[in-house]
C-alpha cells in the first residue's frame, strides 16, 4: 500500500509531462501537415537529376567552345 505514495505521484507527473510536451508540440506546428514530406520525398530526386543534366550539359558546351 505504501507503494501507491510514491508510485502515483511519479505516474503524475509523467503524465503530465507528456501531455506538456505534447501541447508544445501542436502550438509549435509540429503536426500541421503530415501527409505532404512522405510524398516530397518522391518528388526531389527527379527536380535535381534535371537540374544537374542541365548543369552538366552547359559545362560540356561551354568546354568545347573554348577548345574551339
């Protein structure tokens, strides 16, 4: 029985730490969208390959106009 002194004010207190956390959490827009960076992930890989053949592809142009 002396257990529950200490055991129920600890649980408490965790509780109420999460639910703290958790507020912050929500006022600081940490859930606002949850939908949209799993499917950015699939969207970034193709926007920098273009990117990058583009660059490559100036380069390239830009080296055979100086050896000519």
């Amino acid at each position: 029985m002396s257990v529950l002194y200490i055991a129920l004010p600890v649980a408490l207190v965790i509780a109420l730490i999460a639910i703290i956390t958790f507020v912050t959490q929500v006022r600081n827009g940490q859930y606002d969208d949850l939908d949209t960076p799993q499917y950015r992930m699939l969207f970034d890989d193709e926007a920098k390959d273009k990117t990058n053949q583009a660059e490559e592809s100036t380069r390239t142009d830009r080296s055979s106009q100086a050896e000519d």
